[in-house]
C-alpha cells in the first residue's frame, strides 16, 4: 500500500497542538538512549508556538487525505549572529524515514536564502544518530567558533542541563556554490547524471536511454553542474518558440541549499531567452515545497494542477510559469 503524500506549508492556528504531538512523540525516541530529562522535556508552549506562526517562522509537514500533522519546523523570530536559525525540526517516529526532515531543513535554508542569510545554523547532540551525524549528511559543518549569540544560546541549553550529553553547533552555507562551475552536458556525464537523478527521483527516474534520447534532440539544452570533477547538479529545457520547458532539474543532497539548483534554473533561464522564448514553464510535485519555494522566489505562478501526474508514486503536479522576456 502506498504511503500517503506529505506537504509542506506554513502552520495554521488548528495545527499548533499538534505540533505539541509531534514533538512528545518524538521525543520518546531519546528514551531508548537513556536521555530520559529529553524526553520527558515539555514540547513548545502554545503562546512560543502561535509567535512563531505570527512571524511566518513555523512550518508543518501534513499528509495529504487524513490532514495528519506528522513534522515541524521552526526558525527563530530574530537571526542569530546574522545568520537563520533552527530551533527546532522534529519528525513524528511513525513518519521516519520518508525525507521528512531533509524537505524541512530544504524549505529552512531556501527561506533563510531568500531573507538574505549567510548560513543557516543549529545545536544539536553530536553523538544522536538522527541529530548531528544526519545534518552532516545533509551539508551542515561544525562551528569552531560560534559568534555571541550562539554562545549564549549553547549557555542556556547548559543552564537547561542539555549539556548532560555531548552538544555543538552546526552551519550550512548558503554563499553560493562556491567552487560549482556550470558547463554542457555530454555523453560521458550520463552514467553520473543518471546516477544522482536516481538517488534522488527513485521509481519516477529518467532512465540512461532518456538522458541519451534528451541530448540527441533539437532545440534542448543540458547542463552539468561540477564541483572538483564531482557532478553535483544538472538540469535541462527544450524550447518550442516562445515557450520553453524545464525538462528536469537536481541537486545531489550534501548540496542542496547551497544554491547550485538556482544557478542551475538561472543559467536555464538565459538560454531560453537566448533562443527568443518569453515564457519559462515547469511542473513540480504538489508535495515538494522547497522546490516550489525557490521557484516562486524566481518569478513563478502556478496556472495548473495535474492529477496523479508523478508516476509511480501517485502525486499531483503543479505547473508553473515565469515571463523571462
């Protein structure tokens, strides 16, 4: 049976108890690992909850159909040290393992991005398999030298009695793609491109005859995007006079957030209006929200829903459009 879809978007008031939920259930987890002070730890008060909603710094991950609260971001009201910050992101324990967390940590880093951020930043336990060994996965680096602010954050985690157990901070740099270089795809990148579309897309993946079939063709252009002769990115358009379509995009997971899939969509961009296209088309899935983010932050609007379009996994597609000339 096929689990239902989850989707992004900014909590509602109804959702803010639930969210309470979410969070004593994951907390159970630290049980297991003798962390008892964690887990009994009271969730967010429903008056720091509704603050954060107020500001548009909270987030809930919802399961299509049942309407289930099942994860939740918050960002701090105020930057730390110039920078975003995660208070907290948690995934419901029957909800695991389903990318919950990392689509989170995306739309945190896509929304500090576009506040004009540095670096997204965070404290965690270092020796939890699901806290700091799981950012790192996803991009996040030790913090050697924490600036105030986030001293005095790890301060009150110590007055709190956190530092029971080992704790540190971590960053994402969201600068740039520092060291990426954009180039055209060739027949040789097809095995790495094919590779990450597959990690990243499962079932719904292009296969190696597709890419191939892609770069044969007419009135397309295919990127890649290289970090020190590693493929990191790529992405694609085909364009049909004044229309043009992105034809897929992606973004190896250890660089999401780093601003690789924006260089990527711009660099697109340029060539559809080089080819006299006025208008840049896409579809993303419904329940992609960090995606949807960075495309509306680049001029998107949606101008329709396609039914169960994402085959085999049953999700809708939005289609989006952006006039580029």
């Amino acid at each position: 049976m096929e689990e239902p879809s989850v989707v992004l978007r900014p909590a509602e008031p109804a959702d803010l108890s639930r969210v309470q939920d979410v969070e004593r259930a994951a907390g159970e987890a630290f049980r297991d690992l003798g962390m008892t002070a964690v887990a009994d730890d009271d969730p967010p008060a429903l008056d720091v909850l509704a603050a954060h909603r107020a500001a548009g710094r909270a987030w809930v991950a919802v399961e299509e159909g049942t309407g289930a609260v099942v994860g939740y971001l918050l960002l701090t009201v105020e930057p730390v040290d110039g920078n975003g910050h995660v208070e907290q992101v948690s995934v419901h324990p029957g909800h695991a393992r389903r990318g919950i967390g990392r689509r989170l940590l995306e739309l945190a880093a896509d929304v500090t991005r576009e506040d004009g951020r540095p670096a997204l930043t965070l404290t965690t336990f270092a020796d939890v398999p699901w806290n700091a060994p799981y950012y790192r996965r996803l991009g996040f680096r030790d913090v050697a030298d924490p600036g105030p602010q986030l001293r005095a954050l790890r301060v009150h985690e110590a007055e709190l009695g956190l530092d029971a157990w080992p704790r540190l901070c971590l960053a994402l740099d969201l600068t740039g793609p520092t060291g990426v270089v954009l180039r055209d795809m060739r027949w040789w990148d097809v095995a790495d491109v094919h590779a990450l579309e597959s990690d990243l897309f499962g079932r719904g993946a292009w296969s190696v005859e597709a890419f191939w079939g892609e770069l044969a063709q007419p009135n397309r252009r295919f990127l890649v995007a290289e970090d020190a002769g590693r493929v990191v990115g790529y992405g694609g358009i085909v364009v049909a006079g004044a229309d043009a379509d992105v034809q897929t995009i992606g973004v190896a997971r250890d660089q999401q957030g780093r601003g690789t899939g924006r260089a990527l969509l711009r660099e697109l961009r340029t060539s559809a209006v080089d080819a006299g296209a006025t208008h840049l088309l896409l579809e993303v899935r419904a329940d992609n929200e960090p995606a949807q983010h960075l495309y509306r932050s680049e001029g998107f609007e949606q101008i329709a829903r396609r039914a169960r379009y994402y085959q085999p996994d049953d999700v809708d597609a939005l289609v989006l459009r952006a006039r580029i000339s």
